[in-house]
C-alpha cells in the first residue's frame, strides 16, 4: 500500500507513519530512491499501533534512561527485533512505547568476565 492508503488502514496520519518508516520502526520499500513508499500490512504491523500502551512498555525517554542509551540506539534495537515496541496513538499524544527487559543488559558485563586476567 502507498504511505496514504497504509495510514488510513492504520488509523493514523500519514506523517507518522512516514515517521516512523524514516526511524525503522516500521519496514517499507521503494523501487528507487525518491520512489513511494510501500507499506505491506499484515497482523504483525497492525498489532504495532494500539489505542494503550501494554503493560511493562514505557515511554521513549524512559527506556533511555533505563538502558542507559540513545534513541537512536533503542530503534536499532527494535528494527533488529532485540527490543519491542509498540505506537501509541490516543487523544493525549503519539508516542512509541518500549518493552524494556526486566534485567537489562550491563554496558560493562564482558569486563566482569575478565577480572583478575592481566
């Protein structure tokens, strides 16, 4: 589907999803640079966009605050599938909620592992 016709069957603005196709939050495809944008829905995709945030996913700079990282980074993470997310998209804001782990990882685990090795 184009960005248009993707963003009324997602039930929202068009920007948005544009979006959330520049910050990998979504996947999209183009014949060739400058091209539109195809959007694939599927249930998968649908069930990224939700009227309330699941239990246990936080707001942006929380996550980043609670990981200890950028938001660049935390969208890597999403597009490569290590992290979820979900848009949230409700009268008071959009927003793109996080599933943050329950132990998050340690920046500084591998040098544990090493301690004591000259």
């Amino acid at each position: 589907m184009t960005i248009e016709k993707a963003a009324r069957a997602l039930g929202i603005a068009p920007s948005t999803l544009h979006r959330c196709l520049n910050d990998g939050f979504i996947a999209g495809e183009q014949i060739t640079p400058g091209a539109p944008w195809r959007i694939r829905i599927n249930d998968e995709l649908r069930s990224r966009f939700v009227e309330s945030a699941p239990e246990g996913y936080v707001k942006m700079f929380k996550a980043m605050n609670l990981l200890g990282v950028s938001r660049q980074t935390i969208l890597q993470r999403v597009k490569r599938g290590e992290l979820k997310a979900v848009h949230v998209y409700r009268w008071t804001g959009q927003s793109i909620r996080i599933q943050v782990p329950a132990v998050a990882p340690d920046l500084f685990d591998p040098l544990k592992k090493t301690e004591g090795v000259v």
